[in-house]
C-alpha cells in the first residue's frame, strides 16, 4: 500500500482536506483524509510518498469530444457564425485524408492525458476512433452519432448502424478494453434527425440502458428550423440532397423536440444548450438530463453562453467538455476551466471542479469509478504544484491552465517506507 501526502487534497464529493493523504492499494483508493489519519489506518508497512506543495484532485472527465475531427486543428473552419463555420466543416469532411486524421487523434488522444482527462465522452461518425481510444489508457463511452433528416430512411439508416455497432463489438481492442468503452448509438441533434428516427434510438437506448449524447439548442438556425421552418438551415438541406417533402416543422423549441421523441432520460446528455426558454430548463430538470457545456467552443462559433449558473441553481446537474479540434484550440480540459470562469465569473471554483469531474463521470455512467476521491474508486488522480502562500490554490487551478501531473509520473516528492 502506498499513501500520497499533499498540502491539498480535494476529493470534490466531500470539503478539501488541509495537509491531506490518501491510501491506495494497487489501482484502488483506500482512504482519504488528514495526513496522520490515513497514515495510522494504512500501518507501519505503508509506504509514504510526500508529494509536498501540492494539491490532489480527481482525474478530469471531458463529457464531449470528437477526436475523429483533431487533424482539422491546422486548418479549422471559420469562427465566428455558425453557419459559415458548418459549411466550411461539411467542405473539410469531404477531403479528409485518413492516414492524417488517425495521426492527428492519436496525438490529441496523448495530449488529454498528459493534461489529466481520465476518461472521455467522445462522439463519432466513422468506426475508426472507439478502437484507438480502447487502445489508450482513457476510459468512456464512444457514442456512434447517427443523423437523417428524412424520415422514410430512419429504419434504413439505423439498421446500418446497427451492423457496425456489431463489427466494433468484435474488435480486438474493444474486447481487450473490457468495461473501460462502452459503443453506444446516439442521435446527433433535433434539427439533423428525424422523429423516427429519434424514438429509435432513445427506444434502443432505453431498453439498453445506455447513455444519449444529443446536440442541441446549439444555435440560433437551430431553433428557428424547428418552431417554424425558417432560417439558413432549409437552403442547407437543398444544397446537401434531397429534402423531405413531408417535412413539418414541430412548432417546439428543440428541448421540447427531443423530449417529445423520448430521448430526454436520466441517461442523455444534453450538450450546448445555448438558446433555452425557463420552460426548457423546467423540461431538463424534470427529465434529470445531464447538460454538457462547452464554452470555448460556443465562443468561437459565435453562438453565445449557455446559462450555467441559472441550470446549476436550478439543480440541473451540468460537465463540462472540450468540443473538437474544429472549433476549439485544444483539448485541456484545465483550459476549459478557465475559461469557465472567465465567462461565468459567479460560477464558484468548487462548482467549476465538481463540472470537470464528478458530474462528468456521473453522465457517462462512470461515477462508480471515477470522479471523486473516494474509497473503492481508482485512483486516477493528478498532481498540481502549488506556489507558497496561495491561499485558494483551487481558484487558481481554475482561473488559468496548470501544470498537472498524473499521479504515477509526478517528478517530485519522495517515497519512504
């Protein structure tokens, strides 16, 4: 057994702890608490690893990412419309190089690591990216992201998904992972699928019970498609193929949308959630859907800031993710958390680390294991150096990205039996 001692442990699910510890036996937390506490319940065989000043914390989790589209952080679509920025990423698809795109998600995989994410919601088109990530020392849950506005091909387009959910469910990688990936199916967004196709795949999910990771209330073309037909979105689906000439708009903002198709469980996870109505937040909270924010990413589109402080007040459990490579700079999730802060200055450091952490593994099913520093979870936590005489070294953590460490390559600190 060995114990890590730090000035500052946070262990998100309970107060932080001044001059803390906590034990850990192989990969499994075994205590946590006061330094001479955890020392005196691990015994005099107990190896002890001062790590100094420095803080502990949980492993990050990022609720939403698309590895798949990392080789586009070289040449990303224009910012700041939404539309201008969907069009040049429909364009950019459309030339993908393979070789270079599995290049660029393996090292965007590398760089979430070494900055702390621990496990991933990551959402996909193609079948390549789940087996990487399996590969990788991250866990999650790889949500296959189906869309089809038309709704006579919604049986068509799921039975297609269906199969290669089934060739992933083979792969060697996959199988070697175990219970750290899980392959789920997920709609990609009210205004991009059906209606039958939506209450397929909530159906399929809910039986499962497996989680829905949804796009919406990302942008303003969004909603007006939806309550009224209007807006850039109807030209888009003209240009793009063939329409659906039964098409109506639901007269719904797109919460209501998804909810009428069933897909709004304790399950989903509702990502952006930008332009919401109070009759929305209401919907959310009685549904118990997680929302996943992804603040970088709505400033670079231009789409404006979801409500957060009002959705956690209204105890509306809200994660935090990065988005992808095409809208956002990086993946730091620490990154993300500043600017959290930055566009949110009510939003407490507490609130800001519980987002990165616990509620994200609460929304990917994985707070069992991770998001907290609790006895019987692994320990997959990080290291922060901090500076002498910080008073709240977690606003600090907060308000700009810092140095971190994984826990088994901190370069500091000394380990004594």
């Amino acid at each position: 057994m060995r114990v890590y001692a730090a000035t500052r442990v946070f262990p998100v699910a309970r107060p932080p702890i001044h001059e803390g510890a906590v034990a850990v036996d192989g990969e499994t937390i075994v205590s946590v608490g006061p330094r001479a506490a955890v020392l005196a319940e691990a015994g005099p065989g107990a190896e002890l690893c001062d790590l100094g000043q420095a803080a502990l914390l949980p492993g990050l989790i990022n609720a939403h990412c698309h590895v798949e589209l990392s080789w586009m952080e070289q040449d990303p679509p224009p910012g700041g419309e939404y539309m201008a920025w969907l069009r040049g990423l429909l364009e950019r698809r459309a030339a993908e190089d393979p070789q270079l795109a599995r290049l660029a998600a393996q090292q965007a995989i590398d760089a979430m690591i070494d900055r702390g994410t621990v496990a991933l919601g990551d959402v996909s088109n193609g079948s390549w990216a789940a087996p990487m990530l399996a590969r990788s020392e991250l866990q999650g849950v790889a949500f296959h992201e189906i869309y089809g506005i038309y709704a006579g091909d919604a049986e068509r387009r799921i039975g297609e998904a269906i199969e290669r959910l089934e060739l992933l469910a083979g792969d060697p990688d996959l199988v070697a992972a175990g219970d750290r990936w899980r392959v789920v199916l997920t709609p990609h967004a009210p205004h991009t699928t059906s209606e039958p196709l939506l209450r397929a795949l909530a159906g399929r999910a809910a039986a499962a019970r497996e989680p829905l990771s949804v796009h919406v209330a990302e942008s303003e073309a969004e909603v007006a498609f939806l309550r009224d037909g209007s807006g850039p979105f109807p030209e888009l689906y003209r240009e793009i193929g063939p329409g659906d000439p039964g098409w109506q708009p639901s007269g719904l903002t797109p919460v209501e949308h998804l909810d009428r198709a069933g897909v709004l469980t304790p399950n989903s996870l509702a990502v952006h959630c930008v332009h919401l109505v109070h009759r929305d937040h209401t919907k959310l909270q009685a549904r118990g859907v997680s929302v996943v924010t992804c603040p970088r990413s709505n400033e670079r589109l231009g789409v404006g800031k979801a409500p957060i402080p009002e959705l956690l007040g209204e105890g509306i459990p809200v994660a935090l993710g990065t988005d992808s490579l095409a809208s956002a700079p990086d993946l730091d999730l620490l990154a993300e958390m500043a600017a959290l802060r930055r566009l949110h200055p009510r939003l407490t450091p507490p609130a800001v680390l519980r987002m990165a952490t616990l509620n994200g593994a609460a929304a990917l099913g994985l707070a069992d294991r991770l998001g907290s520093i609790e006895p019987g979870k692994l320990a997959r936590l990080l290291v922060v150096p901090l500076d002498p005489g910080d008073d709240d070294p977690l606003a600090s953590v907060c308000s700009e990205p810092a140095e971190v460490y994984p826990l088994e390559r901190a370069p500091f600190g000394a380990a004594t039996p």
